[in-house]
C-alpha cells in the first residue's frame, strides 16, 4: 500500500490500468466519497460550534486543545459523530460490494426473470419491514422497485443485513 498521497494516486491509476474496473464501481465509489466528505463537513461543523463555545465560556486555547484532546481519545462529542460515521460508511462500502459482486454474479448466470427469496439476518438487529418480507419470493427487477436489502427503504435504513437467496437453497432466516 502507498505511504502518501501522491503514491496513492498513482497506484490507483495504475490499479484501474490492469483490473476491468465498470462504470458502475466508480459510480459506487463516488457515492462512498460524497457520503464521506458530507460527514467530513458535518464534523468540521460541530468541531467549530465545540471550540466556539468553549471560547465563548471563557477557556483558554490551551484549555480548549486539552479538551478536545479528550473528546478524541474517549470518542465523544464530535469525535463520537466522526468515528460513527467512518465506521458506517466503511461497513456499509464494505456489504455494498460483496452484494453488488453477488447480484452481478446471479445475474449473469441465472435468467433475468429468476426469482429471489427475501432472508432475514438473525443475530443482529433487524427490523419489522424486513421481519414483514421474511421468505417472500420475487423477480430481482420486483425487489428493486420495492426495495433492495440495505438500499434506505426499511427502517434498517443502510445498516440492513438481510439478503436475497436466488438459489432458494437456503432457510429464510439466517444465525449471524
């Protein structure tokens, strides 16, 4: 892996060089930046509105540094809304891609009009919508107008771990 920028940006170029990189993945990847940099600003807000207040109650700079400091090593205040965020996003690239991988992998090899079982993740949290859908049964093009697991439209909103089974080889629930 590169040690700085300047490294990274090359091997990304020469990445995309050698591997067949589609459309659709950098599409994603755009995606992922812009939700990164919308929680990068949001930070940077609540970061700002911190060190105001802080002036504004009468702490010294380095009163506020030695506070700030704190909140990063105890992941509080902006600090909490920072690292959630990171790790929701880094979590939520991580299960697009393997699904993303999975449904192009399905597609390719069954028939367009090949039927998908709804499957409830158990061992995490999950909600009523997808309880609702547990073992349904449609066309990948039905899903997609109903809503795709992890695509906003339950309230797991992205953090949804349910799948689509194409095989039906599977029980409807899952032990996670």
């Amino acid at each position: 892996m590169p040690d700085n920028i300047e490294d990274l940006d090359n091997y990304i170029l020469n990445f995309i060089e050698d591997e067949e990189i589609e459309e659709d993945d950098f599409d994603f990847f755009d995606f992922l930046l812009v939700l990164a940099f919308f929680e990068a600003t949001i930070f940077t807000a609540q970061l700002q509105s911190s060190i105001e207040r802080l002036q504004f109650e009468g702490l010294t700079n380095p009163q506020i540094k030695q506070r700030i400091r704190t909140q990063y090593n105890n992941k509080t205040g902006a600090f909490a809304v920072l690292f959630n965020s990171a790790e929701d996003i880094i979590r939520y690239g991580i299960r697009e891609v393997s699904r993303i991988g999975m449904m192009a992998v399905y597609n390719e090899i069954l028939s367009s009009n090949a039927n998908y079982r709804w499957i409830v993740a158990r061992g995490v949290k999950h909600c009523e919508d997808c309880e609702g859908r547990s073992g349904e049964v449609r066309t990948f093009s039905d899903w997609t107008a109903l809503g795709l697991p992890a695509s906003g439209w339950s309230r797991c909103n992205f953090r949804c771990y349910c799948i689509l089974d194409p095989m039906e080889n599977i029980d409807s629930v899952v032990q996670i």
